[in-house]
C-alpha cells in the first residue's frame, strides 16, 4: 500500500525533490477537504489530487515555479463564478500550501512512512515564515513529526518551550481527531518565544491505512479487494483453502492467509477498533464460525454476504449460544448500499460505499 508520504520519501532517495500541493484551509463548497495533496515531482510525474478542474490547473503552473527554489508559496482562491479560469464555480474559498520537498525532508517522511506502515498515527508540524522574494512567498521555519508516544525532533532547531508547546497540541489534536489539518498562528497558538521563529503553524493528522480484512476468497472478495485498494484500504484476505488464499488472486493484499476452518482467528490476525471486516465465507457454517469471534472484538464495521434467509438461520444459531440481539445488531446483514448491484463487481462497490460512509462518520485519527 502506498501514499503521497510514500512518494515523496521515494523522491528523496533517488536524489530528486518535488512540490507537496496541501488545502490548508477552506470555506464552503470546495472540491476537496483540508488536508488533500497534489505531489509534482520536478519529472512531470502527478500523485494525487486536490479536486481537478481550474483550481488545480492553476495549482500545477504555481507548482512548477516553485520546483525550481527552495521557497514554498502560500495563495489563496476564490471559487465562484468569473474568478475561476476554468469556470469550475464551487461557490467556496480554499487556501493552497505549495510546499518544497527537499533533502532536509528526508527523516520527517521516513518518520511518517514508518508510523503509517505499522499502523500508527502522527501528525506532522510545520512552521511558516511569511515573506521572501514576493509577498506570498513562504519558508518551511522547522518541521517536526508528533506521535503519541514519541516525536522526531524539530529541524531547523527551535526553542525548547516552543518545541515543547507544539508538541503538546500535536499530541492533543491526534487525540481528539476531528479535524485532518488544522493552522495556528503565534497568537492562537499561545506562543511568546521571542523571536518567534515561525508566523503560522500547520498540524496535519496523518493516519494509518484503513484496514479492511475480508474472510474468504472467492470472485466477490477479488474484486472487493481490488475496489478497497484503491479507495485506499490495507486488505487482508482469509480463507480455509490454500487454492483461494492465494497471493495471485489477490495481488495487492498486505496479508493473505490459509486458516483452516477459520479456526481461533484472533491468534492469527488482531481485531481492533481500526478494522473493518466483511465476511463472505463458502457457507453458512462457516459465515457462523467467523461471526462468533468478530463479534467478541470491538471492530469499526461487520458486514455478511448473504440473503436475508441465511443471515436469519446464522443469526438464530449464534443467539442459541449466547449472542444477544444487541450485539447482532451490529453486523450490517444483507451488506453494502442498496443500489441493485447484481454482479461481484457490483455488488463490491456496493459494500466499499457501505463502509467508506461508515468511517467518514467516525472520528478522524482518533486514538482506540
């Protein structure tokens, strides 16, 4: 699984440097949300997006200036109608961050990449000065990387008090995850270090990958896999035959593993408040054997395959051993929206749309 940290991090090591494109601030309708990037390698290679249209048309001739220097540039746009040179009328106002990546970036997104590949959030700070050769133009003051229980100290150095002050709201705002971004400047951030090194402050939440963990193999979790890839999910694929739980079917799973008869599945793969879960085993039986140990975990989503019928018998059995309807009334059975999907791919789309909803009501990076 990759991401924008990835390719920047990749950049870095190959002697290259690019351009991370950030919103930093938005107010009303705007294509995407704060804390969406747009990375332009100085090759022309484009990762990510901020919202197409005008906007990052507009975004990508400003990213290519500032890929030749080592200032950043820091504007901001009007998306209503005439204002836009390519009549893309949102109606909203979004503030951009073109920010330099250069060598000195390395340890901070080797930090990150580190945190996200084990399934860790941290939230990256950066310091800002306005000024420079034009009236927009930006300096990365210092950046650092917060993490709950550690942090890669600030690079340039900064006052202790100060590091110790950023730090702090670093570690408040990962707890309290509703906002991916957030911007203080010296007086919100209650900074009286003189001088003050930095003007504004940006805090950015960077979560792990969602996890999704789909128990059996068949055409249905194929092309659910593939659809949760790329909306961005680490996959995990399970079944109880070694011809299904197959690296070759699944080409882009973090983790695809043989468990026969689905047996002590919490020895073998850790359920947790980050998980999502779909079930869509070989049958009833062993829908039933899955069922009886998700729900012992608290886990961010349960959805079953199946018809109501099955569901209905699955449901019957577990509370004949001691389910209760209250925990049953957890699992989303029949799975997925209903948008009248009929084929596997179809039916996927369905399913990834159920939980995408899902984990856009849960709190952003909140700690479990």
């Amino acid at each position: 699984m990759a991401s924008i940290y990835n390719t920047a991090l990749e950049t870095l090591r190959a002697k290259k440097h690019g351009v991370m494109v950030s919103i930093i601030h938005r107010k009303g309708s705007v294509p995407r949300k704060e804390g969406a990037h747009l990375f332009l390698e100085t090759t022309g290679r484009i990762i990510g997006t901020i919202g197409g249209g005008g906007l990052e048309a507009e975004a990508l001739k400003i990213a290519r200036r500032v890929s030749i220097g080592t200032e950043g540039h820091l504007q901001s746009f009007s998306l209503v109608e005439g204002d836009d040179p390519s009549d893309m009328v949102c109606g909203g106002n979004v503030t951009l961050l073109f920010e330099p990546v250069l060598p000195e970036n390395l340890p901070a997104y080797e930090f990150v990449t580190r945190r996200m590949e084990n399934q860790e959030p941290s939230c990256i700070v950066t310091g800002l000065e306005k000024g420079g050769t034009t009236s927009l133009s930006v300096r990365i003051g210092t950046k650092g990387v917060v993490a709950p229980d550690d942090f890669l100290p600030f690079s340039p150095e900064i006052p202790v008090e100060l590091e110790e002050r950023l730090v702090g709201w670093a570690r408040l705002y990962l707890k309290e995850g509703k906002r991916p971004l957030r911007v203080l400047d010296n007086t919100l951030a209650e900074i009286d270090t003189r001088p003050r090194p930095c003007d504004l402050f940006v805090f950015e939440m960077i979560r792990f990958f969602p996890r999704l963990i789909i128990f059996g193999g068949g055409h249905l979790s194929q092309a659910l896999a593939r659809i949760a890839t790329i909306c961005g999910f680490s996959v995990e694929v399970v079944d109880d035959r070694e011809d299904f739980a197959s690296e070759a079917l699944f080409p882009d799973a973090q983790k695809v593993l043989c468990l026969p008869e689905f047996a002590e599945i919490p020895l073998f793969i850790p359920l947790d408040s980050r998980t999502f879960v779909v079930i869509a085993t070989r049958g009833h039986r062993y829908d039933e054997e899955v069922l009886r140990q998700v729900l012992a975990r608290q886990v961010s989503y349960i959805g079953m395959v199946g018809s109501r019928s099955k569901n209905r018998i699955v449901f019957e059995r577990l509370q004949e051993q001691g389910v209760t309807p209250a925990e049953l009334d957890q699992v989303h059975a029949p799975i997925g929206l209903p948008i009248h999907s009929d084929t596997p791919e179809e039916i996927a789309v369905s399913i990834m749309a159920e939980i995408i909803k899902i984990k856009a009501e849960q709190p952003l990076g909140r700690l479990p």
